[in-house]
C-alpha cells in the first residue's frame, strides 16, 4: 500500500479536522498516513516518490492559509519537475467568495504543471452547501485510498 504525507493548510480546524478524518480511513485500507500540520518543505520532500494529500482552506481573495502558504511558495521555487508524485487535493471554501477553493486550485494546478499526477478528481467543499466538511471528505477519502 502507499505512504502518504497530508499537508494541511487551516485557519479555522476545518481542513485539519477533514485530514484527522481521513487519517484511520486510509489506514484502514493499509496505507502508512502522516499528518503535517505546519508544512515544511523538508516535510514535502519526503513524499516526493510517495504520494501527498493537500488538505487546504482559503483565506482571503483565494490565498494559502499561513500554516500551508510557505510550502506552496518553496515547492513553487525550489522544484521543478515532479513526475514521480501522485496527489490529490481537498479544497474547502465558500462559494459566496469570489476565489472559491482558490487555494486548492492553485496548488492543484501548480503540481500540474510541474507534471505530478493527480489521483482521482480534486473535492471542493462548500461551507455554504456542507458546514460538516468531513461529511463530503470521507466518503472522497474512502474512494481516493482506493485508487492508490
């Protein structure tokens, strides 16, 4: 089964709380999982042959939550190429923002770029629809391990 790191990006405990969620699931389904609560980058480069679940809330006009924002900006500087990650993305927002998920579409999309592959389809939590994130998360969760 695969190792995965789960980088959060919270501001609230929403996004963590969806990653300690996904936590027993996936170890349920024989995957080794580790929480980064505070991403660092030497934390993300221990994942870059295994496979990363970016857990990440938006601030603002669509900007990173500062407990994740530093990862985005070292992995956006400092690599390049990353063919051999796979990852997926859950990204919680609120539609009544302009830059909905904002966060998440960016680090999605960064990783596309540097030619990463991405597991399944990206979750995109609405507060506004779900104010339980963990009630979409879980059953995505479930169905992401097992595309690993």
């Amino acid at each position: 089964m695969a190792q995965i790191g789960i980088f959060v990006g919270t501001v609230y405990g929403n996004a963590l709380l969806v990653a300690e969620e996904a936590e027993p699931i996936l170890q349920e389904q024989g995957h080794q999982v580790q929480i980064f609560e505070d991403p660092s980058f030497s934390d993300w480069q221990q994942y870059g042959d295994k496979v990363a679940l970016i857990v990440t809330s938006t601030t603002g006009q669509g900007n990173f939550p500062d407990s994740i924002a530093g990862l985005y900006h070292d992995v956006k500087d400092k690599l390049g190429h990353q063919p051999q990650l796979r990852y997926g993305v859950i990204a919680l927002g609120d539609s009544s923002y302009d830059h909905f998920c904002g966060a998440g579409k960016t680090f999605d999309a960064l990783l596309q770029e540097q030619q990463a592959t991405r597991i399944g389809d990206m979750l995109l939590v609405d507060a506004m629809e779900s104010p339980e994130p963990e009630s979409v998360s879980s059953p995505w969760v479930e169905s992401w391990g097992k595309l690993l």
